[in-house]
C-alpha cells in the first residue's frame, strides 16, 4: 500500500531520523490496513496503482474460481465424510475471502488527504499504545480517524 512514507511516520511521530525503521513499518502498515478495513475498500497511492490493481482482479477471482471448483472436486474423490466436509468448507472460505478482495479491489481509492491523515492518526494511537490496552476506549478505532474515514466506507453491512 505505502501511503505514508517512513519519513513522513517519523515526523508525525517526532521521532529523530535515525530511529529504527523496522520498528515504525510494522505500525505503519498496520494503520493503512486499518483504515483500509474500516471503509471496506483498498487503498491505493496513485491512481495507476489502482488501475493496475482492477485490471488483475478478474484474473485473480477466476484463479480463485478454479480453485474452488478444484477443491470441491478433490472433495468428492475422498471416502472419508469429515475430511470431504472439512475440504469443502475450506474451499468455501477461501474463495469468499478472494471474492471480498475482488470487490474491495474494485471499489478501491487512491488515498486522498484525510484519509491519509486518518492513518496518521490510527499510527500515532498504535504508537503511543504499545502496550495491550487496558482502558477500552483506547481499543477503538480513534474518534479522528472515524471521521475522517466514514464519507469513503462502503458496504456498511447493514
């Protein structure tokens, strides 16, 4: 995804420039995919990443497609009715996992200001709360950053 760069998490951060990378990229990633997850769509950081991205997805979910089919028909080859049931339920769940891929991909944004700013706030909150977060309203999302992500959700579910 890399929509915030390691230089610009350092100084949100106000951490100094020589501070360990590996120890803000993991945060970093996290908070884009957290943005990414709340609005129900992938993030991009550039318009060409995200044409490329839906370009490839009916490749991808037709792959995903014949691996199901493939399961399923392993499935039906096995004597053993546990095993058989256990292939098909994997089978199952993983095509549905590509399919809400396929269609976040689809319904994917190119990161826009507040959406980065929202992952910058999400980063802050990951960094300041290292610890495993003893005060629930530390484990939300931050107020901020749902604000700034809601106008760009999709799929709400409800």
């Amino acid at each position: 995804m890399t929509i915030v760069t390691l230089p610009e998490a350092k100084a949100h951060l106000r951490l100094e420039p020589d501070y360990p990378n590996d120890q803000v990229q993991d945060k970093v990633t996290a908070a884009e995919q957290r943005a990414a997850h709340f609005i129900n769509r992938a993030l991009f950081a550039t318009e060409v990443d995200r044409q490329t991205a839906i370009a490839a997805a009916p490749a991808v979910i037709t792959a995903a497609g014949a691996a199901y089919t493939a399961a399923l028909a392993a499935a039906g080859t096995l004597t053993d009715p546990v095993a058989a049931a256990m292939l098909r339920d994997q089978a199952q769940t993983d095509y549905a996992a590509a399919q809400t891929r396929a269609r976040e991909t689809l319904a994917g944004i190119v990161a826009t200001s507040d959406i980065k700013a929202a992952i910058l706030l999400i980063l802050g909150h990951l960094y300041e709360n290292r610890a495993d977060v003893q005060d629930a309203r530390l484990a939300a999302l931050p107020n901020g950053a749902q604000y700034l992500l809601m106008p760009h959700r999709v799929g709400w579910g409800i």
